[in-house]
C-alpha cells in the first residue's frame, strides 16, 4: 500500500446554509435577502434565504410555502414571523408568517390581493 494517502475531507465548505428552526426564533422576528428557493428535504419542503451576512435554510410550512412559491427565485423578500398562533375554529397551533416581496417578483397566474382567496 502506498504511502501517499491523504484524508479527503469532502466538498462542503462553511459556506453551506445555517439551518434555522423556527421554534427558537422570536415572535416578530424580520428575516431580510434573496430568495434562492425552495428544495425536498427529508422531512418537508425547506427555503433558502441568502442574507446580508449569511445564507439560511429554513423549513416551511404549508402557509409559508404556498407565499414563497408565488415568487420567482433571486426576488428580495421581508419574511416577518409571527409566532405560534392558534387557530380559532379548530384550536390547533400553528407558524404565522407575514411576506412581503416586490410585484414585479410575483410569478405569473400567482394570487394577488384583487383575487378571491377561493
């Protein structure tokens, strides 16, 4: 065996996404920068956001995921979460989010705020 072995140590850099878990993110907390996109991950869909200084992943919740894929990936969005909140009529809990993004950044056939939410 030759002696010219070296450790490989992989092709993940610290520049890979941190990931962030909205249960211990405050209420009201504002996530600003680029969405690059929304991906699989083996427990649901998660999103990408690269920020001033950092790029995070994040999961997303069925609220959360139905706004973000009416954006098209590189818009500039304000993701502002709300907290746990609980649903009147069936009591379950649930993550609230508020996105805020540039027109122009809605996809085409998205809902806009002069369509019916039905």
């Amino acid at each position: 065996m030759s002696s010219n072995r070296i450790l490989i140590r992989g092709r993940r850099s610290t520049t890979a996404p941190r990931f962030v878990k909205w249960s211990e993110i405050p209420a009201n907390t504002t996530l600003e920068g680029t969405f690059t996109g929304i991906r699989v991950g083996d427990y649901g869909p998660l999103a990408t956001l690269k920020m001033e200084r950092e790029v995070i992943e994040f999961p997303c919740p069925v609220a959360l995921e139905d706004r973000l894929s009416c954006l098209r990936q590189g818009a500039e969005v304000t993701i502002t979460y709300l907290g746990k909140q609980e649903n009147k009529r069936t009591g379950r809990t649930f993550h609230a989010f508020k996105v805020f993004a540039d027109a122009a950044d809605q996809l085409d056939g998205a809902p806009g705020d002069d369509d019916p939410p039905f």
